[in-house]
C-alpha cells in the first residue's frame, strides 16, 4: 500500500499545511508499513521538493512545466491522476485547502476513490484506517472508513502538527506527463492577493472583533492588537454584513473555518454560526463587557470588561512581553 | 440556454443537534429544515443568467418528499421547472452526484450551479464530482462570475485573496456567498409556485464509497477561567497566555 501527499505550494514555497499533510501520512504509513511519496506540481520545484526529506519523505517526484506556474484544476489533476496510476498508489493525502478543496473531488471521480474531506483526526482500527471529520459546522463528528480500493484523505489546517523538519533531503525525480491543450482547459490566470494581509484560514493567532466595537474606524484597535501579536485580524458577520471588514476575514458558518492556537474574540457575543467557525480552536480569550455572552461559554481565559479600556492596555502589556 | 441548477435540504444553523440511537445519523424529531444558505446564491446566479441568455432554469433536489418544501422555495424565487430524485437511501458525496449528473446526461444543461458546500455534511465536493462524471470544467467557490459566449471568466477565493480563472462551457459552478444578493420570492412568485409541478424521478444507483461508522458530539470545554472585570486583569491574562497556554 503505497501512499502519495500531493505537497502545495504557491511561488515555489511550500504552505504550511503541506508539512502538516507529510507529517500526517508519515505517522500512518509508520502504523500500515507503507512507503509515502511526494508530489511537487509547479514551474520550477525541483529546488524546494528536496526539503520535504525534512519531514521524513525519502521519494519525491516532481512535475514542472512553465504552464504550470498557476493552478489549473484541469491540468493538476491530470497529473496526479497520472501518478497514482503509474506508482500504483493506493492513499492520497492533501491538505483541504482551496486547493485541495478544489482536487480533491475530481480525482474522487477519476480514480474511483472515496474521499475524506477536511479531516481532523486519523487513526488506525482493525488495520483499517478511520478518518474523523467535522460536520454541522463542528457540532458533531462523523467517523468514516473509505470502502473503495484506492482512498483520498484531506486533511483540515492547522490540526495537525507540522513538526520541526530535519537536515534530511528527500531524493528528487522528475515525473514526465505530457499535457495536451485540454489539461489546461480550465486555468488560474492571475492571482490577486489581498494587500500582504495575514489570511485568517492560515493564521497561527487571530484577534477578531464584533460589532460591539460600534464603529469601524474602532478596529484599528483590534488591527493594532494584531500587530504586537504577528496575528491575522477577523471578523464576525455581524460587521462584514454592516460594511466595515471585508468578507475574507469572516470567521464562523458562512465565513471561514479557523483553527488557530490562539483565537482572541473582542465584542463578539458567539453566536452559534460564529462559533462553529471557531470552536476547535486551541486556545480561546474572549473579552466583552457582558458577562452572559456565549462567547464565554467555549473561551478558556475571559475578561467582562469594557474593549475600548482593555484592548489598548493588553497591547501594551504584549509589546513590553515581546521587547524582553 | 438550459440551467441546472441542484439544491440541497439541510437542518436549519441553529438547529441542535443530537445523535440518533443508531449512533450514525441525526435525529430529526424537531429539526427545522432550510434551503441549503449557499444554494441561495446558485440560484439567484442561475436566474441571471438567464436573465442574460434566455433559455430555462430547471431546479433539481436528491432525497425524499421533504425536499419538495426546497424545491418549491427555489420554484419560488424564479426558477421554471423542478425534479424531485426521489429517493431515501442513505447516500454519500458520490452518489448523489452520480445520479446527479446522469439526470444531467438526460435534461443537457449548459451550466449546473451548486452551493459552495451543504451546511450539514459540510462535504463541499458536489461541484468537482459532477463535473467529472460529465467530462465538464468546474470552478469552485466562485464570487465573482462572468459569461461570454462559451468563455468563462471566474473568481473564486483562496487564502489570502482570489484567483482568476478563465474556463468554458459546459461547467458545474459552485455558489460562495459575494457572488450576487439572492432575491426574495415576490408574493407573485409564491403564488406562481404553487402551481408550477414539481416532477418525480428515480435517482440512478451507485454504490456508496464512504461507510459511516459513528458520530459524536465534540467534548465540551472545561468551563474556562474569568480572569477579571476590568484592566487590572490584563497583566494575568498575558501571564497565563504566555506561561499556562504557551501560545504567545
Ligand atoms: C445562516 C446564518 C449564517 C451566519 N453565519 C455567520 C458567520 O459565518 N459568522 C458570524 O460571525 N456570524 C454569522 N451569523 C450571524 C450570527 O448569528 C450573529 O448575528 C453574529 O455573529 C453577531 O455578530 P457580533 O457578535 O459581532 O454582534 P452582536 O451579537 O451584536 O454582539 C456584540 C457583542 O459585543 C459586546 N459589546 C458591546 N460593547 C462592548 C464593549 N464596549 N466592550 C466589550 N464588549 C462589548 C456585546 O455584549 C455583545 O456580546 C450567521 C447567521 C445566520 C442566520
Ligand atoms: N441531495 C442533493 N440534491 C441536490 N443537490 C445537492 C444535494 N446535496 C448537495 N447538493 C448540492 O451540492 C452543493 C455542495 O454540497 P456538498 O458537496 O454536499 O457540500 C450544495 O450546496 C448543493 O447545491
């Protein structure tokens, strides 16, 4: 049983997620005692795909090709596909990113796999693999066994542990697949990054404020708090929907689904929908100035207090924290 | 142009929810069932579209009978036609689109628009599944859409900002919201659904590829610490972040 992890990168950089993935089927293949290979897509990747040997990969093929630079769902799939057939892989991981998002079903067809989308937990039973995922926003769990031959795991950010990788370089082989004109039917062809903002799907820290903040003009604060932390700022839909944050930083059920270390709620009350955007995160501090708010009842450190005193004196207390 | 558009029933956010004694499924005494929020926005972009090229919009919902509450909401907002694919197996991604797209092989649309992913299953996989089956294009978590003969030029988001891609008809579409703002049914509309048929269909069968073995409820936090009622809690909460959690 041989297990491929489709490595993302965007740039010729790794994402963070791409180590979580490694990390992830490394562990399971130890357990089922299979092989893990590696998949680099892109225009030049030969260069950064040795790194995954940091991670414990030994084999990483690379696919590069100038049409390659941006994402296409049609010619990256083609790819994989490709692979999977060639190395008789019977287990793909990926990270369910847009990206992964995106792939994960069009090989689910292609290769006649189950897929385990965005999972957040893998363990092994009876020699079979059971995945477990969140449903309904996070209010429950399901625990699924993919019963087709070849399965596809997609695997939540910034659940599992990247790790620390090692010297170790991976050996690289070049993959050769020839794309026709209609690999490319469907292709990125600009990527428009919202100005060097932190993105809160990838964070590590967020500090999102609520509509308790009262006017937008207020969030500086929170963007200044953000700052001392090296955070990414979100928002709840009560003021993307009033016009004051933009709708990538929503966080919660129609927003995005984050799961930081630390996750800082200010003047947000936590409203389920917000909450099931945010729950799983590891660490909660809610600061609002109503002591029934339900925010308080999934945070582990509160403060029932008015924002606009506690917020400035925090960012103080962090910047004299971080100038030590 | 012929339109596809597919719809979801689901549990309304709100819902609570409990696990059935059968530990693999919800119970459902008591839950509210919406139209999927996601599916909103497919629909309204299959309404303008049609508005831009003519042709119909067929709406179209796998399950049972209950959906036809769906299916008449979407019927509601505008849409021509809808087919029920009945049915009452318990199916996962796959199946449902596979009979998805073989009732698509049938009917010949153009575009299919799906919701960006269902509320309950949360699974976001129904728009590259379909497209697959059918040999289409697909974008994924689209909020910005243009159409322009058979060229097609979509947004979608990923971390950090959008991507631009350009693609061609046919295409499954799926709906995140920021791609339009969904009409509220007219009076005229309901009144206009009632009496349009909702038509009955039996969902071509594929096997499942996902065994559900059990469900669960997430571990309820210990209840946390509330450090204090003003500033002077500061310092202790930085304390306690940096020494206790260890996360900054
Ligand atoms: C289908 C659906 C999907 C939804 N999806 C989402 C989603 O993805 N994300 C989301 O966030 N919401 C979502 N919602 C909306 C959700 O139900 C809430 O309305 C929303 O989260 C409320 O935002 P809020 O907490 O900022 O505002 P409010 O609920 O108005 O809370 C403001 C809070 O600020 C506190 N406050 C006021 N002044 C101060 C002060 N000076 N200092 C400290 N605290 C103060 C108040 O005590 C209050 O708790 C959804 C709703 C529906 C129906
Ligand atoms: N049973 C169903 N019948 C029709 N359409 C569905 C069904 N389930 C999901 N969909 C569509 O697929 C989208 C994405 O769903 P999912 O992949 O289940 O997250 C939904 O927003 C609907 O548009």
């Amino acid at each position: 049983m041989k297990i491929l992890v489709f490595a993302e990168q965007r740039e010729n950089q790794f994402k963070k997620t791409a180590f979580e993935v490694c990390n992830a089927a490394i562990k399971l293949g130890l357990e089922l005692n299979s092989e893990v290979v590696g998949l680099v897509v892109g225009e030049s990747v030969s260069q950064i795909a040795s790194k995954l040997g940091g991670f414990g990969i030994k084999k990483v093929f690379v696919v590069e090709d100038p049409r390659l630079k941006n994402y296409s769902t049609s010619a990256y799939s083609t790819i994989i596909n490709q692979i999977i057939e060639k190395e008789s892989i019977s287990i793909l991981f990926l990270s369910a990113s847009a990206m992964g998002k995106d792939l994960a079903p069009c090989l689910s067809v292609k290769l006649n796999a189950g897929v385990a989308s965005d999972c957040t937990q893998l363990k092994i039973e009876d020699g079979k693999i059971i995945a477990t995922r969140p449903i309904f926003a996070g209010k429950s769990f399901v625990d699924v066994e993919i019963t087709s031959d070849k399965k596809i795991f997609s695997l939540r950010p910034n659940v599992f542990t990247a790790g620390i990788a090692s010297n170790e370089t991976a050996e690289v082989l070049k993959f050769e697949v020839e794309l026709l004109e209609k690999d490319f039917s469907t292709i990125v062809t600009e990527v428009k990054q919202s100005t060097n903002k932190k993105d809160v799907a990838e964070a590590d820290i967020i500090v999102t404020g609520g509509r308790g903040l009262k006017e937008p003009e207020n969030f500086l604060m929170i963007e200044k708090l953000a700052d001392s932390l090296g955070a990414a700022v979100g928002a709840s839909r009560a003021v993307v929907d009033a016009g004051w944050r933009p709708h990538d930083e929503q966080v919660g059920q129609t927003g995005k689904t984050v799961s930081p270390s630390l996750y800082i709620a200010v003047a947000v009350s936590g409203a389920v929908q917000h909450l099931a955007g945010m729950s799983s995160s590891k660490y909660i501090v809610a600061i609002n100035k109503d002591k029934e708010a339900p925010i308080f009842n999934v945070a582990d450190y509160g403060i029932i207090g008015d924002a606009f005193e506690i917020i400035p004196a925090l960012t103080d207390e962090i910047n004299k924290l971080k100038s030590h | 142009m012929k339109i596809l558009v597919c719809v979801n029933h689901v549990p309304d956010t709100t819902t609570k929810v409990n696990i059935a004694s059968d530990n693999i499924s919800i119970d459902q005494n008591g839950v509210n069932f919406i139209l999927n929020p996601y599916d909103d926005y497919a629909i309204e972009e299959a309404l303008k579209t049609k508005e831009k090229f003519g042709g119909e919009v067929l709406v179209c919902s796998l399950g049972g009978d209950q959906h036809k509450e769906t299916l008449r909401k979407a019927l509601s907002m505008g849409c021509d036609k809808a087919v029920l694919l009945k049915d009452l197996s318990v199916r996962d991604s796959f199946s449902i689109a596979f009979a998805l797209s073989e009732f698509a092989k049938e009917y010949l649309p153009e575009i299919i628009y799906v919701g960006k992913q269902s509320i309950d299953y949360d699974d976001s996989q129904m728009c590259g599944l379909i497209a697959t089956f059918l040999n289409w294009q697909s974008v994924t978590v689209v909020v910005k859409l243009n159409i322009e003969g058979s060229k097609v030029i979509a947004e979608r988001e990923i971390e950090g900002g959008h991507e631009v891609v350009s693609s061609s008809l046919p295409i499954v579409i799926s709906a995140q919201k920021g791609l339009n703002e969904p009409r509220y049914p007219t009076l005229k509309g309901i009144m206009e659904s009632k009496r349009k048929p909702i038509d009955e269909k039996p969902a071509a069968i594929c096997e499942n590829k996902i065994l559900v073995k059990k469900m669960s409820k997430p571990t309820a936090k210990s209840k946390g610490k509330i450090i204090g009622n003003d500033i002077s809690a500061v310092k202790e909460l930085v304390r306690l972040l940096h020494e206790e959690a260890k996360v900054i």
